[in-house]
C-alpha cells in the first residue's frame, strides 16, 4: 500500500476544486453522465482505495434473536472497531437490511443516528428486503437520501448498487433492473473494473446460495447478465446464520463472489463481520479481507485477492450516477 499521506492538494487546486464544484452544483442538471465523469477526472485522485463493505446490521432487531443487543448496537461495535483500528476509509457500502421491521421510520432513524455519528463520512447504501417497504413508502429517500439503484464511478472502478425489488427472502431482480445494470456495465466494461453490489447472492454461488430464498430471482436474468456482460467481482449479503464459513468467497468463472453479512448477531451469526477492501494506485488486484469486528481481527481463512484487468487509479471525489428507471412498487 502506497502512503496516502503522499498526496497533496496545494490551495489553487483546492479552490479550483471548490469553484469546479460550485459551478457543478448550478449546471449539475445540465451535464451529462460523460461530463460529470471528464470533470472528476482533473482533479488529481489519491493513491489508494480502502473501503469498508457490510450489511444486515437488522437495526430494530433486539432480544434473543439478536444476542439481547438491538442491531444499533452491534453497528456501533463494528464503527468503533473500524475507527479505532482500521484506521480511516474512503468509503462504506451498505449493503441491505440495514434495518429489521420492514423499513420502520423509528429504526430508519436509529440507523442514521449510527451513521452520521460514525465520523465515516461517505456512505453508499442500498435497500435488502426488511428495508423494501421504506423505498415506496417515500422513507428511504428522505432518510438515506440515495436512489435505490446507481452507479458510482471511482476512476478505474465502477461500482453498481441494485437495491431490492421486494420484501419478500427470495430477491427479484425486475426486467427494467437487468436492461439498466447490462447497458450501464456495457458503458464502462472496456475502461473500467466492474463490481456488482446487490443484497441476495447469485444463485449457487456462495454457501447456502443454492436456497432460492438466499438468491437473486428470475436466475435465467441474473444469468443472462453475466454472460452478457463482464463483471469482476459480485458483493452480496443477505445470508447469515451460524458462523461463518470460508465457502461465503468463491470464485466461479471471471466473477469472484464474497457474502459480507452480518453486521450484526441477528440469528446466531455468533460475530459481527464486515469485508476491508485494499487497493492501491497502478495496481490490478484488491485485498478483500474479512474483518471480525467483535475481536477486532482479520479471518484469514476468508479474504481474497481479486484480480482486476485495469490498473487501479482513483477520483478526488467518486462521481454517482443515479438508475433513470421506475421504482417497482
């Protein structure tokens, strides 16, 4: 890993930075995707990525079920263990459930307590299905304040969010989802390292992904996704129960798949666990190493180094490119 500390802004930059930005809050409506991504591209970018993945955190969640803690809680324990010893991150990705009682305000409002307290400043989230009912209802954009579907283009890395299409266990992923996801990755795939993000696995992939109610659903969809289009790595969560297994990283094909769940103790997940995703600047391969956030150690038997075939470089600032497409009520 490159020192980060290396990279210096002198004040023209930084005030070229500001005006480059004020006037992208005025003409934001007016620029196009291509626009705002040549724009993030001449401020010069750090020279390394860390990135914090997690989910199921099922805030609202209390008693037995959960260890007798709420789930505010046990994300608590993770957010001190990240700030205290991990150090710094670029980034968070929220990865669904991130709260229990089908997207409730009370534990909308719990969570975002959590995470605006966290001093993480950056957060990427997306619905799973126990927060569904908060994206109709109107709640998960005035709480979350993100779409349920997006992009965020970070130099060579783009990422894609599908957050969950019902409230149901088993997911969905709508027509109008699938046709977004092919072309948005067909856009960036010949320049860019591809990462999917969605709350339920691709059916048998991960352990215990073979369970329709733990996969993504129609799979002829998801499967015509992946062979229309490259993807490099696919981040899930959704599947918890017991402790982890080293069968929740695997890698099939071109894509390398990791389940990040839990965030939490909710159904004996005995531990609360999250991913820390490295990367450093010129370099083709990502350290994604499991994170124990109870012990405040790494699971070795549970990371990956995931091979990219473009050279990282980064964005001064990850550009979020939001899905034009109806929301499935």
């Amino acid at each position: 890993m490159k020192d980060r500390s290396s990279v210096r802004i002198s004040r023209r930059e930084f005030l070229g930075g500001v005006l480059v930005g004020g006037a992208g809050l005025i003409l934001g409506c007016r620029m196009s995707p291509e626009e705002k991504l040549q724009r993030a591209a001449r401020l010069p970018g750090p020279q390394s990525r860390r990135v914090w993945a997690m989910a199921d955190p099922h805030v609202g969640l209390a008693g037995r079920h959960n260890d007798g803690r709420d789930g505010a809680d046990w994300l608590q324990v993770c957010v001190q263990d990240v700030r205290r010893r991990i150090g710094s991150v670029d980034y968070v990705l929220g990865l669904g459930d991130l709260t229990h009682h089908a997207g409730r305000e009370d534990e909308l409002r719990a969570y975002v307590r959590v995470r605006n307290r966290s001093g993480l400043p950056v957060w990427y989230e997306m619905a799973g299905n126990h927060d569904y009912a908060a994206i109709p209802a109107g709640l998960w954009r005035r709480y979350i304040r993100q779409p349920p579907r997006y992009a965020v283009i970070d130099g060579t890395l783009a990422w894609f969010f599908i957050s969950a299409e019902r409230g149901k266990s088993d997911g969905l992923v709508g027509e109008a989802t699938a046709d977004w996801l092919k072309d948005a990755i067909a856009r960036h795939q010949d320049k860019r390292n591809i990462i999917v993000c969605s709350h339920q696995a691709v059916h048998a992939t991960v352990n215990y992904s073979g369970d329709e109610a733990a996969s993504l659903n129609p799979r002829e969809r998801v499967a015509d996704i992946l062979s229309s289009v490259r993807v490099d790595l696919w981040l899930c969560g959704h599947i918890h129960g017991g402790k982890r297994e080293p069968g929740y990283v695997r890698r099939l094909g071109r894509t390398t798949y990791i389940n990040v769940a839990a965030a939490g103790h909710a159904y004996a997940t005995r531990a609360c666990n999250g991913y820390i995703l490295d990367m450093a600047e010129g370099s083709n391969t990502m350290l994604a190493r499991c994170r124990d956030h109870d012990h405040d150690r790494y699971v070795r038997n549970q990371e990956a180094r995931v091979t990219f075939p473009y050279p990282a470089r980064f964005f001064a600032r990850p550009v979020l490119l939001p899905a034009r497409i109806p929301i499935l009520v």
